[in-house]
C-alpha cells in the first residue's frame, strides 16, 4: 500500500492506475463528470515595449477565467470541454496610436484608444478512449481561438502506451494550427488621412520636429496568414518506488506571417522625425517566414517521506532564429495535512539574443529582417512561487450537485534582467458532480 502512494503522488497524474485487465470488472476511466472553474490575475510592467521599438512602458493587466468540464460518455471515453477568455488592457499595445489620448504623445503614457485593450476567446472540445486494459489511450482536439486582430485554428491528437506493467509509458503526439491576422500597423503607416482608423489621424495636423521630411517608404506585409505544426514525443519511467523519470522532445514548425505588424522598428542611420514626445517608425517588425523550433526536456520527481516530495524540471531550446535557451525548476510539495499542501516553486530561464533583434534605434536600414521585441533579445529571469492545495476525497463540501475535490491558489513573481516584472495569481475550484 505505501509502494502504491508513493507512485501516486511522483506521477501527479500523467499515468492512471487502472484495475488488472483480467479482471471481470472494468474500472471506468472516468467516474463521473467533473468541472473545474479557473481564473488568473496577470500585472506586468518594463520599459521595452515592442510597440514603439524597445522604449516605452509594457503596463499591462489581464483576467483570464475559464471553466473545464470532464465527461465520461462511457466506461472508456471521456469528452472535455474547455472555455476560456482573457481580457487585457495594454499601455504598450494603446500606442499603437499614441496621438489619441488628450495630452502629449509618448512611449511611457498609455493611450486611449482602441488597441489599449482586447478580449481574447478560445473553446477547445477534446475526446479520449482508453482501451480495455487501459494501457492504450488515444485522444483528439479541436481549438478555436479569436479576438480583435487574430483568429486561429487548432487540431490535433495524441497515442499513449503503457507497458512494464504500467511502469512505462511512451507517447507522440502532433497538432495543427491556422492562424489569420488583421494587419494592424502603427498609426503613422496609414496614409495621411488615417485610412479605415477609428480616430481619422491625419498626419499633416500635426507639427513634425527633428526631421520635417518625414517618409518612411512603409511598404506592406504580403500575407496574414501563420500556420505552425508541432510533433512531440514522451517517455515517462517508474524508476524505483521513490523515483519517477520522464523525457520529451518537441519539434515545430511555423510558416507564414510570423513578424507583428504593429511593432515599430528605427534605424540609426536615418533621422529621426518625432510628434510631440513619440519617435515616428521608420519601419514595422520583420521577420523571416519561416522558423524551426527544437526544445528537449526531462523531469524527474522523487518521494522524500510522506511530507516531502521533490520535483525537477530542465528543458534546451534552440531554433533557426538564433535563439538557445536553458529553463531550470524545482517544486517541493509539502504536505501539512490529509488535506492541506504547499508548494514553493523556483524557475530559472536563460536565452541568447535572436539574429535579427537590436535594441531601440540601433539596426541598419540596410538589413533584411529586424525587430526590437525584448522576448527576442538576450536575458535571464528568475521566478518564485508559492502554491498551497485543499484536498477533500470525499466531497463534504457541497453547491447543487458539486461536490469541492480540491482548490489550488498560487502566486508567482517574475524578474528579468531587462526590468520587465509581473505578479501572477491563479486559483482553480475542482468538482465532482453526483
């Protein structure tokens, strides 16, 4: 029995204990429908905002709830819905037009216009079947994702097999994603009458300092489109009775519109031209079409006692952009009660800069590809966490039909070393319905 917790709490979910095929009972797959309601509090700040080309302030706030219902269809088949939304305001994203909000354009004020806030939806319908020994489970997914300037289309599938006698399990995995974007660039690269822009800008209003002669020669991105296909790979061992291992390997593939149209870039070697305090673009974001992306990675959770449970995560990243990244993390679950337990978390993550980024006013008007986007450059950053999780096996809890399983509250801060920080709250309500 105590073997048996052991490897429960190290695989935290990824293998099921199902009952010995032989036997003339088969134990469902999932007993009944649960529904977990999530929400998280995202705030952000940093003075690299990609919108006005590596200046500027990245202030930002976003709610995000979403509801996931689990259904058992049968003894073998379990039906997911996932809905979702996220609604943001943006500092960084309202100077898309900075000349909108009643006082003196500038990187560091927000605007007020339409681009300073946004609500994302996404609705993702999966379906698994687990076959009779349960040591084959095959599953399936449909996404929809959409909000102001993106819409996206997602399908994908997964085969996992268990074997050893459940102690191993090896999966693959693959997706499909067809984005479309509305071409929002920044207000300057509209025409001198504001083109279809809400606030009608008309450029010649206006007093030019620096360079009177603005012309930036704005040229338009040819497509819309982004598609990106990804395959990976599990492997997940029982290594003893405390120790539990797994492997991954990720590959994915994108092509299409993969550049930001409303990011600015400027040139060093062009005069700057400015309205009131705000840099007038040179250029927007360009990036190559294509991108190739590799991550591999491995955890390894082991079983202290039955207070402590230590788990480990590394992940190297590489891709044909140029960028190598290294992510480290370690959780120690501690367990206070039958029901309650914390869990402090440390992340480290680390990258090289892409071959195309410079940061503000520093690329070349001679150069093929640029972007002055700061998740591009080089940086570290360090997150901290603290989570703590209530469990009730037995459901005493009660709304209607709904039986409270579990709820998780964590918080975490992030740092990087190009300033930008953000506090995360995230909580889920976990139920069983009778």
């Amino acid at each position: 029995m105590k073997k048996f917790v052991i490897v429960s709490l190290l695989l935290s979910g990824f293998i099921a204990m199902a009952q010995d095929s032989t036997s003339t009972y088969k134990k469902r797959v999932l007993e009944t429908a649960e529904v977990d309601f999530l929400m998280s509090y995202y705030t952000q700040d940093g003075s690299n905002a990609a919108v006005s080309g590596g200046i500027g302030t990245e202030e930002l706030t976003d709610i995000t709830p979403t509801i996931v219902v689990s259904i058992p269809l049968n003894d073998d088949d379990v039906l997911t819905i996932d809905f979702g939304i996220s609604a943001y305001t943006s500092a960084s994203s309202s100077n898309v037009n900075p000349f909108d909000a009643g006082g003196l354009a500038d990187p560091f004020v927000a605007s007020s216009g339409a681009s300073s806030g946004d609500v994302w939806g996404n609705l993702t319908g999966s379906y698994s079947h687990s076959s009779d020994d349960r040591n084959d489970i095959w599953s399936l997914k449909v996404s929809v994702s959409t909000e102001y300037d993106y819409f996206s289309v997602g399908v994908g599938g997964s085969y996992s097999k268990l074997f050893n006698e459940k102690n191993t399990e090896i999966s693959i995995s693959a997706n499909v994603y067809i984005d479309s974007w509305s071409l929002i660039y920044p207000i300057e690269f509209r025409g001198s009458s504001g083109g279809d822009d809400e606030d009608d800008f008309n450029i010649n209003n206006y007093t030019i300092t620096g360079n009177p002669n603005y012309n930036p020669g704005f040229v338009p991105l040819d497509g819309k489109g982004r598609n990106s296909y990804s395959v990976g790979f599990g492997f997940s061992q029982i290594l003893s009775d405390r120790m539990q291992g797994s492997l991954a390997l990720d590959l994915v593939k994108q092509e299409g519109q993969l550049s930001t149209p409303f990011q600015r870039v400027y040139f060093s070697d062009m005069a700057d031209s400015f309205i009131e305090n705000f840099h007038l673009g040179d250029d927007i974001e360009r990036l190559p079409d294509t991108r190739f992306k590799v991550a591999i990675g491995g955890r390894l959770n082991y079983y202290i006692n039955e207070i402590f449970v230590l788990r480990t995560y590394y992940r190297y990243y590489f891709d044909d952009w140029g960028i190598n990244s290294h992510t480290a993390s370690i959780e120690i679950p501690v367990k206070l009660s039958d029901r309650f337990t914390i869990y402090p978390t440390y992340r480290y993550y680390s990258q090289t800069a892409a071959d195309y980024f410079a940061p503000y006013n520093q690329h070349l008007s001679t150069s093929q590809f640029y972007t002055s986007d700061y998740d591009l450059s080089n940086y570290a950053a360090n997150q901290y966490g603290l989570g703590i999780t209530y469990t009730d096996i037995f459901t005493k809890f009660r709304i209607w039909k709904l039986g409270l399983k579990s709820i998780d509250l964590k918080f975490d801060q992030y740092e990087r070393d190009s300033g930008l920080k953000y506090s995360l709250i995230s909580g889920g309500f976990y139920f069983v319905l009778d």
